[in-house]
C-alpha cells in the first residue's frame, strides 16, 4: 500500500475552488496582454480593454478545465522518457532561478558564472534520485539578456535529463524554442517527446504581466509543458489564513489555465505553485515553514481533485548554511511532497528563500529524495509467508545474512544512502577523517565532476547549440561566449 497523507475533505476542496471561481467572475483578473485579453473577449469574456481588466464566466472556466490533460509525460535529450505526470508518481527537480550560489572554499554566497553552471549540469546529470533539470541559477558573466536562454543552452549542452526553465522576456522565447528544436530535430519530434517544462508565474493578488502572459501562449501553442507558479503570501498579498491563501491560489492558476486551454485545448501543463507565509518579523517569505509546506500539499490536492498534474516549491530551505535547519526543512518538505503525491517537486538545492543554490546541498537532498522514495513503495510482504521457515532457518544458523530470502530482497528493501550520509561506527568514522557532513557532500561532489562523461548527442547538434547561442549573444554586443563552451 502506498502511504499518502491529505490536508483537505473533497468537500472542502469543492469550497475552494466555488470560491475562487466566484472571485474570477465578480473581481476578475488584470491581464497586461492585448492578445490575450483580445482572445478572452472572443470567448465571451467581460474585457475592459482601458484598465486590462477580465471577468471571466463560470461558462469559460469549466471549458478550460474540460479540455485540461489528466497527465503528460516528459523526456531527455535522447528521447527517452523519464517522466510521467499522473496520479501520485513523484519527480523531483533542483529549484530554478537563483541569483546566488554557495561557495563551498569560502563557505560563502556569491553571484554565479559559467563555471559553476556547468558544473551544476555535471553533478544534477549522476543524481540518481533528481529526473530533471532546472535552471537552477542565473550566470552573470554574460548579458542579463540571454541570462534565460543562456542557462537552457549550458543545460542541453551539457547534460542529458529533461529542463525546467522560463523565460525572463518575451524576445527570448523564440531561441529557446529553436535550441530544443535543434535537440528534437523537428515540431512534431519536440510536440510528441517534450524536452522542458516552462514555469510561468503570476502577480499576486490576481494579475498577469505582458512577459508572462505571452508565455503562456507561446508555450500553449508549441505544446511546450508549462507550470503555473501562482506565489501568494499568507498575511501580505493573501489571506493570513491558509484557507484564504488556497482560494486565492486556485483562482489565479485558473485564470492561467483559462489563458493556456483557450489558447490550445490539450496543451500539457502542471497545477503548481509557490507560495508562502509571510513573516512580519523580519519581512520575509520562508519556504521552509511546515505552513508554506501544508499550503503546497494541499493545492496539490485541488489539483488532483480537478484532476490535472501536480507541481511545487517545496522540500527546499531559508537557512544560509548546510547546517541541521536545512536538513531539517528540506526533508520534512520532500517527504509531506512525496506523500501527498506532488507530481513535480521542485527544490533541492536550494537555501536561503529560494535565492541561492550548493552544489553540496544537492548532493544531501539526493539522498533525502531517495529516502523518500523508498518511504512512498510501502510495506508489502516479499515471502514472508508462512513466516516458519524463515526463522526456522534463523534459529538454526543465528543470522540470515546470506540466507536466499536475504540475497532476494536485500536491494530492493533496504534503500542504502550514499557515502554522503555517515551510517559508520564512531570508530570507522574517526579512521576515515571524521568528516562533517560539508565536507562528505563536498568530496562527493568532486566525485561526480571527477566521473562526467558529456552526453552523446551529435556533435553537429552541439554545434547547432554552439550557433545558435553565439548568433543570440552577438544581438546583444557581445563578441563571444564565456572560454569554457565546448
């Protein structure tokens, strides 16, 4: 039996979502996008197009939802499928977009360059238990310009897994499109295998931006998979109460979907998210306080009570450090993730309010994905009935540890964690440096750089890359890319 835990009563599930639908019909959605607000009037919308305001009907929202995908499947630069987004299957992905990284040698945050993105890409493609990609931080050794599609190309270049990512303009969508379509080799190819995940986000409380808006569009009409990061602050831009907080997150990801499903019915797309409380204490947004987690694993249930595919921020941490607080958010948050079924868990990595990454803290929160992994197979029996003559046997040699029943089922029932997490006696850890757990995740890292192998595309696909990325960069006056590209 799979474990699973639920915060809310279908009944109140269908509250919420009456509640958010109210919202959108009677206040409506500010939508900075002609196009689109030309296109919600053509559907019948209420659009004033002076204040780029929207009402929408309940009419309009149920045909969205009805044309919504109850899954969709994800797959890496080959081709071959490492995801799929139904029911309560789990993924996890390092957060995105963080404009900061951890120094292990200084034990310091700094902004991040080439190096260290390639790197990222090295380490996330030999994680084992983390299927994707993200753009997890923003380089800044080139134009702010191409930071979006710059961090894509490294990510394609580099590694094999599939990429969450996003935009930061319009402009850039078209040369994101055109890398994976260089990967693909056609429309159809990237339609029927797609290779990344948009996320696109809108303002709390209720509005959509040009630059978002139109990402939605772009991606609805590629069949690019989006995910809907609505980002409400319980107490600030949201109802103090969580309740309040999910009424106002259900109607701002409907407005999104309307925005998709009119745009393409089918489009794939995750029902994800990023809210949080707000601490007035010191004016900040924790993602690792156990409300912001409760809030993400219960908007995951409004999800699947639409029945649509799942995505959040969640299993990621507000300290500055590798230190207990980080473990102890992130696992509490990867494993509340992993039982309520969220499809696409977006955070390892992360630290510091979803501004900085570390290599390191990547490595640890392998191996706490892992642990949950294992935690969500259950407890099933494995001939362990009739039970007597397994411990007839026990009795008789005083271990079972080369026993058969041992040797079957040893690997697939014990979840062994890597050289990162110490399981030694006292005695073995002291005769093998006495390492902090900084220092194993680090030696691990360097491992895994050590042991890279670059994917096997074509080397006339990483050219193509190569190109395209040179001719986008030179829009932008600059003569060349960083020294280290291939």
């Amino acid at each position: 039996m799979r474990p699973t835990i639920r915060f809310l009563t279908d009944d109140l599930c269908k509250q919420i979502i009456s509640e958010a639908i109210s919202i959108l019909t009677k206040l409506g959605v500010e939508i900075q996008n002609q196009n689109v607000l030309s296109m919600l009037s053509d559907h019948g919308a209420d659009v004033n197009l002076e204040n780029s305001h929207v009402k929408l009907s309940e009419e309009i929202i149920n045909k969205a939802l009805k044309t919504s995908p109850k899954s969709f499947k994800l797959f890496d630069v080959y081709g071959n499928q490492t995801h799929d987004f139904s029911e309560y299957n789990v993924h996890f992905t390092p957060g995105s977009a963080a404009l900061y990284l951890l120094d292990y040698k200084t034990n310091k945050m700094r902004k991040p360059v080439t190096d260290d993105y390639i790197n990222y890409v090295k380490l996330v493609n030999q994680l084992n238990n983390i299927s994707s990609q993200s753009t997890a931080f923003i380089p800044s050794d080139v134009h702010e310009k191409i930071s979006d599609s710059y961090r894509l190309f490294l990510s394609l270049l580099y590694g094999e897994k599939p990429v969450v990512t996003g935009t930061f303009t319009i402009e850039a969508f078209q040369i994101m499109l055109d890398l994976q379509l260089v990967v693909r080799g056609s429309s159809d190819r990237l339609k029927e295998k797609p290779l990344t995940i948009f996320s696109c986000c809108p303002t709390s409380p209720l509005k959509w931006s040009d630059v978002t808006s139109q990402n939605v569009i772009d991606c609805a009409n590629n069949s690019i998979p989006v995910e809907f990061i609505s980002m409400p602050l319980s107490g600030f831009m949201a109802p103090v109460t969580l309740v309040g907080t999910l009424v106002e997150h259900t109607a701002e990801t409907l407005s999104g979907i309307v925005i998709h499903q009119l745009t393409n019915p089918g489009a794939p797309f995750l029902y994800g998210g990023s809210p949080a409380i707000f601490d007035m204490r010191y004016e900040t947004t924790p993602m690792g306080a156990i409300e912001t987690m409760m809030i993400d694993c219960a908007y995951n249930e409004i999800g699947k009570y639409l029945g649509v595919p799942t995505q959040a921020y969640i299993s990621l941490s507000d300290a500055k450090q590798l230190d207990t607080q980080a473990g102890l958010e992130s696992g509490i948050g990867a494993t509340l993730a992993a039982l309520s079924g969220i499809n696409n868990i977006s955070g390892p990595g992360m630290l510091d309010f979803e501004s900085c990454q570390s290599l390191e803290k990547l490595v640890v929160d392998n191996e706490i994905c892992g642990m949950t992994k294992r935690l969500i197979q259950g407890i099933e029996p494995k001939e362990d009935f009739p039970a007597l003559p397994i411990f007839e046997e026990l009795l008789k040699e005083q271990h079972l540890l080369i026993a058969k029943h041992t040797r079957k089922y040893f690997k697939s029932e014990i979840k062994l964690p890597g050289s990162t997490i110490d399981r030694a006696n006292r005695a073995r850890w002291k005769m093998d440096g006495s390492l902090t757990l900084g220092e194993r995740a680090n030696r691990e890292v360097e491992k895994y750089l050590n042991n890279y192998k670059p994917s096997d595309l074509a080397q006339t696909v990483k050219s193509d890359l190569i190109k395209l990325m040179e001719t986008e960069a030179r829009r932008y006056e600059m003569d060349k890319l960083p020294e280290r590209i291939l």
